[in-house]
C-alpha cells in the first residue's frame, strides 16, 4: 500500500528537480572536458594540436627521466587558462570514460524528472551493466569508425593524423578489393560447409542417437566433448593428425590403398583440413541442441500420425522437421556469424596459407594489422565486415518471421 501512494505522489518532487539540477550540471562539465581530451588526442584536431603536441612533448621527457608529467600551458593564450599538463595529459587517456560518467549523469538527471524515486532505483541497479556495454562493446565499435579514417600504423608512435575516405578508396578501387573479394570467398566457402556439418550432420547424429539409456548417453557424451576443448589446442592436435608424411589420418588411408594429400600445405586441400578440425568440435554440439528440441516435441503428433498410416520418413518430413525449424534457425543464424568469424583455428593450422587458400575475412583483418601494421586499413575492412554480418543477419532474422513457425 505505501508503494502505491508513493507512486500516486505527484514527480518529480523537490529533491528531485534539485539533483537533477545538479546532475545536468556535472554532465555538461565532463561531457565537455571529455570531448576536449578526445578532440585533442585520438582525433588529433588541427586547432588543439599545438596543445597536444605540448602534452606529448612533456610524457616523452618524464618518460625519459622516469619522473612525473610537470609543467602548464595555456589554453587560450596570454596567461588565460592556465591548466597542468599532467591534468590534461590525464583527460586525453580517460576521456571517453569522462564522456560515459557525463552520459550516465545526464540519463539519470533526465530519468529523475520523468519518474518516481521508486523505479529509480532498479534503474540503478541496472546502470553498472549499461556502463560495462557502453565501454567495452559499443565504444569499441565507434572508435573502430574513427579509426579508418585516420593513417594509424601499429609502429608509428606519432599521433594520428585524419585522411578521410582514403582507406576505404584502397579497399574499393585499389588493391584492396582484389584481396577483399578473394577473402570474401574463401570466408563464404568456410560458412557454407560449416553450416552443412552442423545443420545436417548435427540432426542425423540426433535422430541415431535420440535413445533413452545408459550407453547411448555415454556415446552422446563422447560425441559432445569436443566442444570444451580449446581450439587451439585441438588445432596442435590436428596439425599433427593432418601432417602430410607422418599424421595419423594419412596412415588410415593407407590401410586401404589410399594416398593421402598433404593437407595444409597444399592450396587445394588447406581448406579442408581446416573444415576436418571444425567438424569434430561443432556436430556433437549441434547433436545436443537437436536432441533437447526433439525431447519436447509431443509425443501426441507421432501417435496421430501413425495411427493415419504415416511411416518413419513421412513423421519426419511433417512432423519433426516443422517442429525444429526454430531450433534450425537459432543453430544457423548462431553458426553463421561464428563461421564468418573463424580465426582461431585458421590461425594455428595455416595462418593464412598456403599463399592466400586460408586467408578468411577475419585471418587478413589480423594481417593487415600485426604483420603489415596498417592498423587503419585493417579497420576499414573491420567496418564493411561488420555491416556485412549484420545486413546477413536482419535479413535472416526478417525471413525467419515469416516462414518458421514457433507452434511447438
């Protein structure tokens, strides 16, 4: 009952409108100071450069005599605006976190004014959460944007400098594109047969073994258990597996007659040997997923059916297969954005190589940065990526609506 009068009181209240007053005044303050140390050091502005030169000048030399930043500069010229430069050299490296605690005030100045001090509180409780988000996921992809537009370099320790569209002009109408399309492809390749191996594969390992006893459980668990294994250390294992003269799955073949390729060393089998190592950790996952979708399909559906004369493959086809069409499409759309994102596993096998047969989207992205150091050019490739995975996804997504049925 007291909740409810508290809520029936008329908002904001006094103390209300006073700390939102006080809220909307620390936001603008360090909403604009954090601005300031972002213009001035990761943008690199032309009109605060001088400053900034001034504060790079003052880290180098306490760097070099291992003592503290010291000094002023005056930020208007003439004496006025005498500010520290250890102060501003502070604001440059946390000024985007200067800009969130700005934002944060802000949000909760505007949320005190619209509701009562009871629900604020939840909001509370929930802003610790937002703030990680904001830091570490959406940031990041901002300052990515920001980035390819400047010629940033991994070892060039001068400060960036903006250069426009001219990273995405190489990607597009230079030598870039040529790479990009070939990398597209092979990433395109990689998906398409990762998504074979999960779809299909996981859902003939889920009907054999959809079986309630002791010893089909252990042979799920066995099948299941790659999934925890690291990735790179099953990619050491299977370097050894796939070795062209003493791996263990050449030796197999040769029981039989076959001679097998050398796997990652030639261009047209790498590929493959790649996709060998991602099918043993993904079906069993796949297999999992399904198994649990199929135990809640009702039974009912089945009984019906057979009782109208329907055999195995007609259940199958008008029962099974509808029902786990929302279970298809988290596995596809999960498996999707995986695959287009394979790294690790390329990177311990081939890096890469052989030539260019391994060299996915994500593989190159990583070259370009830290073995040719054109950390500008690699995030340029990272945006266009990124609106391809998403433009990919919504159009699944939108699709999905319409053609799978959530009935089950």
């Amino acid at each position: 009952m007291r909740k409810q009068n508290d809520l029936a009181k008329p908002y904001p209240t006094k103390a209300a409108r006073i700390a939102a007053i006080v809220l909307f005044i620390l936001s603008a303050i360090f909403i604009a100071v954090g601005t300031y140390g972002w213009l001035m050091g990761d943008w690199n502005i032309e009109s605060l450069r001088h400053i900034s030169a001034k504060v790079y000048e003052a880290r180098r030399i306490a760097r070099s005599l291992e003592q503290p930043i010291t000094g002023t500069v005056d930020l208007f010229g003439e004496g006025r605006g005498t500010v520290p430069l250890r102060l501003l050299s502070g604001i440059m490296n946390n000024a985007i976190l200067v800009i969130i605690l700005g934002i944060t005030f802000l949000v909760n100045a505007i949320m005190l004014l619209i509701q009562p001090w009871e629900r604020m509180k939840d909001f509370f409780c929930v802003q610790p959460a937002l703030i990680f988000f904001l830091l570490f996921v959406y940031y990041p992809v901002v300052d990515l944007v920001r980035i390819s537009f400047t010629d940033m370099r991994m070892l060039v320790p001068d400060p960036q400098e903006f250069i426009g569209f001219k990273n995405y002009e190489w990607l597009f109408m230079r030598t870039g594109w040529n790479w990009f399309k070939e990398s597209l492809w092979i990433t395109a390749r990689y998906t398409f047969w990762e998504l074979f191996i999960t779809l299909v594969g996981g859902l003939l390992l889920a009907l054999l073994f959809n079986r309630m006893n002791r010893s089909f459980s252990a042979m799920r668990a066995v099948v299941f258990m790659p999934r925890y294994i690291a990735v790179s250390t099953s990619a050491v294992v299977f370097i050894w597996i796939l070795h062209g003269n003493y791996g263990i799955l050449n030796y197999a073949l040769s029981l039989f007659g076959i001679r097998g390729p050398k796997w990652l060393v030639e261009a047209n089998t790498a590929l493959m040997g790649v996709l060998i190592l991602t099918a043993w950790r993904v079906i069993g996952y796949a297999m999992m997923i399904y198994l649990s979708a199929m135990q809640g399909i009702p039974k009912d559906y089945y009984e019906a059916a057979a009782i109208d004369g329907a055999d195995g493959v007609q259940r199958f086809r008008f029962i099974t297969l509808p029902m786990l069409a929302p279970t298809t499409l988290f596995l596809f759309v999960t498996t999707f954005i995986a695959s287009m994102k394979v790294f690790q596993s390329v990177d311990v096998m081939t890096g890469g190589g052989p030539g260019t047969a391994t060299n996915v989207m994500v593989q190159w992205i990583y070259n370009l940065s830290f073995r040719d150091f054109r950390a500008a050019r690699s995030a340029a490739v990272s945006v266009i990526f990124f609106i391809i995975l998403l433009v990919c996804t919504a159009a699944t997504m939108r699709w999905s609506n319409r053609s799978v049925s959530y009935d089950s």
